[in-house]
C-alpha cells in the first residue's frame, strides 16, 4: 500500500493495520532508505486518514519509533526521521566513520567498566541459570521478573529507604525506557507537561517531548529545585545529586516539594542514578520515603554495574502501576531475562553490596586526586568545583577572563580529551555561567593520572 504523496511503505498485512506492524512497517522505509534520515514524516492525523485507521494507532507507532530512536520529535516542530538510522548511501559516497572515543575520557554518566565484577556476575548467573525454571523461558510478567522485583524491593528499602512492595516495582529497558512508560502513562491520564530541572540532560527532556508532554524548566540553586515555580502536573527531579551541578536538594525544599505534589495532586520522578555513592557524609535517603504515593522513583544499573545491562526500575505510587505495567505490555522492550535473574541473586548474595562498598571507595579516592588537581590551577584559573559530596562527577565554572565553553570544547578535542559544557544542558542553551561537567569514574585505573594532567591543561589559562 502507497501511503502519502511522498511516503511509499509497501505495507503487506490482512485486515486492519495495527500499531506494532505499522511501525515495523516504518522502520523497514528508514533502513532501506526510503526515509531519509531528517527528512519529514506525515502527521498522526495525516497518516491515520491515508490507511482508513485511528489516530491512535498512528501515535502509538511514532511514540514506540520515538523511543527506539529512529524517528526524532520536537515540541511545536514536525516529525523527521533520525539522522544516521538510514542504511541505503549515495553512489561513491563511503560511509562515515563513526565519532572516535576520546583518549582520555572524563565524561559524566559513566562508571568504571574496568572495575565490572566478573567473577561475582559469573557466579550469580550460574547459579541464577541453575535455578531456572522452564517457566521461566516464556514471554513473562511484564513487570519483570518475580525474583529480582522482590530482592530489589528488599535492597532498595536498606540502602536507599525506599518504601515500596514488589508488586509496585517495574522492571525496564534502562532509564530511557523507564521515563518513556511514565510519560505514556501521565498523557494517558491527560497531562500536557512535564516540569524539568534546568539545567538537565537534553536527550532526556526529548522523551516525554517526544510524547505529546510540553517540557517545562524550572530553575536550579544550592537547595535544588525552586519548588515555588512548579507548574506542571508532574516534575522530573535527581535529588540525591542533581544533575548536572551536583548538589543535593536541601531537606527543608524535600518538605516544599512533598506538600506540593500532595496538594497539587503531581507526581514527582524521582531520578536516583547515583544515590550510591556519597562520600563526605550519611547517605541521603531517597525522597520516595516521605511520599510512596506521590513519588515514582527511578533506579539503574547503569552507574552501579554497566549501562550495557540495560536495567533499571521503578518503585510506583499505587495508581501509576497499571498504567505503566500495561505501556511495558505494549512496548515489546522488556528487560533482558537472564540480566535480571543474575542481578537477583547478585543482589541476595550481598555481592551486589559488596561491588558498591568497592566502587564507593574508588570513586572518592579519584574524587580526592580530581579535586588536589584543581586546586593546583587556583592560582591561575579558580575553577570551583561544586557538587562534590556524591556522584561520579563534578561541576566547575569557567573564569570568565580564563578560555570559554567553545575554546575548552575546541583543546579537549585536538588533545582526545572527553568531558562536558555546562552550556548545553540549559534548557535555553548558555543561558547559565560557562562552565564543565567532569566524570572521574570511566577511565581505567592505569590512565586515570595521565588523562588527568592532559584535562588539567585543556582547563588552564594560557
């Protein structure tokens, strides 16, 4: 079937179309180069008139391409098709190289993939596979396993004070995923924004973007989000380290924000990426604890094992289970069987608490050497580090009479060294001080000092 003036699917089905076959329909057009990449896809209303559908049909389709990436959806801008995602290239043309990995790699949002404990995942997965019932091997729950809901749910309730029972615990496809599900879910129940820290991470404002929601900034001080300028009916918050600045949010705004949610009727996400790891103090435990009812908290893998398990979970106020469990029903992108038994019995071994205990110390004595590295340019560049308490990384700002955003960007590219600009997490882009963003967890333990002299140099005046 010829659909659109200029979209030529070729769609082969009996009967009425459905969301999952249309979208396989349409990624088979972005593969074969039929749509190329940034060129525009027809609207949801356009599209569903073309195949006799519901518009709703159309929308599931794009939200599920949406996510996988192959189709890119900007508020107020039409749908186009992802760059790089097309597959047929020009005569003559050879393909492009992908983006070389910097030499020495101090971005943030990576753990140490060299610490990864091997022999512990060996030994759980063996164990796990041993145990392993025939069952066990079909499609599932879509919740997620049984196991690792209930050794999650026992975790979480000691390391991060998460009041939660397993059956409100949803298992996904990393974080990306977890927002998407509770994204659907809040526009299922009407919503039409989403509240932001600004600044935050673009690709992840881009999700519920991507879905309908109208992204909203709300500014960031010491104490973590302004909580007086919420507006929306849900707010998107990484208390325990906000990110990108790293501080975290200050026990009277905690307050602020419960009594909003509660009077308001919102839901706060709760991003806890990192809550692991703090140094300098007690941990602080997750703001989920003051509110089960209002708060939809978000864990991973990703920081504490590797991002390429592709786990993570969420905790769920009551009513939010339904909705999310059945968008985790219809999204077909469930969490990897075995990767989710193995890190059960990770966990219930006390494997799990033990990597952390290691990691933890790794991640402060690297914290400590990053911070004796900046205090030797004060003299020169005062670049004070803030956000330093947690996390596996740190901000600073830039000297406003030192070298700006573009001329840091520019050195740590010809010197192969990987780190952020503060400049592209605002929501306005610049809008805040000029400033870097430095992950000191990703680069094995033999290059960590050397790549350190070589972001030292990038950073100093000249």
């Amino acid at each position: 079937m010829a659909v659109g003036r200029s979209l030529d699917l070729h769609l082969d089905w009996a009967g009425r179309p459905d969301s999952r076959r249309l979208a396989e329909a349409l990624r088979t057009a972005i593969r074969d180069g039929r749509l190329p990449a940034g060129g525009r896809v027809p609207s949801t209303r356009a599209l569903a008139q073309d195949l006799g559908v519901a518009r709703g049909t159309v929308t599931r389709a794009y939200d599920q391409l949406v996510t996988e990436g192959f189709l890119l959806a900007r508020q107020g801008a039409p749908t186009t098709v992802a760059d790089r995602l097309t597959t047929r290239d020009e005569p003559g043309s050879p393909a492009a190289p992908p983006d070389p990995a910097p030499r020495w790699d101090f971005r943030p949002g990576r753990p140490n993939l060299s610490a990864f404990p091997r022999r512990d995942w060996s030994a759980a997965g063996r164990r796990a596979l041993g145990e392993l019932r025939a069952g066990d091997l079909d499609y599932g729950d879509p919740q997620g396993h049984p196991a690792l809901r209930e050794a999650l749910a026992d975790y979480l309730a000691r390391a991060r004070a998460v009041a939660v029972d397993p059956a409100r615990i949803v298992i996904c496809n990393g974080y990306s995923q977890a927002l998407a599900l509770l994204s659907k879910a809040l526009v299922e129940r009407g919503a039409t924004s989403i509240d932001f820290e600004d600044p935050s991470l673009p690709q992840l404002r881009a999700i519920p973007a991507g879905l309908g929601l109208t992204v909203r900034g709300v500014p960031v001080d010491g104490e973590g989000i302004d909580v007086a300028a919420l507006r929306g009916p849900a707010a998107v918050v990484t208390p325990a380290h906000q990110f990108p600045l790293g501080g975290t949010l200050a026990s009277g705004r905690r307050t602020e924000l419960v009594r909003w949610a509660r009077e308001s009727g919102a839901v706060i996400v709760e991003d806890d990426y990192d809550g692991e790891f703090r140094f300098d103090r007690r941990p602080v435990g997750a703001l989920q604890g003051l509110a089960p009812d209002r708060v939809a908290y978000a864990g991973t893998a990703s920081k504490t094992l590797a991002p390429a398990l592709r786990l993570a979970w969420l905790a769920l106020p009551p009513d939010l289970v339904e909705p999310v469990r059945t968008a985790q029903e219809h999204s077909g992108l469930h969490a990897p069987l075995f990767e989710q038994l193995t890190l059960a019995e990770l966990i219930r071994s006390g494997d799990y608490d033990q990597h952390i205990r290691r990691s933890r110390a790794l991640y402060r004595r690297r914290r400590e050497i990053v911070l004796d590295a900046l205090a030797g340019m004060r003299a020169r560049h005062r670049p004070y580090p803030a956000g330093v308490a947690a996390g596996l990384h740190l901000a600073i700002q830039l000297d406003p009479a030192g070298p700006s955003e573009r001329e840091v960007r520019v050195r740590a590219e010809r010197a192969s060294v990987g780190l952020e600009l503060l400049g592209r997490f605002w929501i306005d882009p610049g809008a805040g001080a000029p400033g870097a963003v430095i992950g000191y967890a990703a680069p094995p333990e033999h290059a960590f000092r050397p790549g350190l002299r070589a972001l030292v140099e990038v950073l100093e005046r000249r």
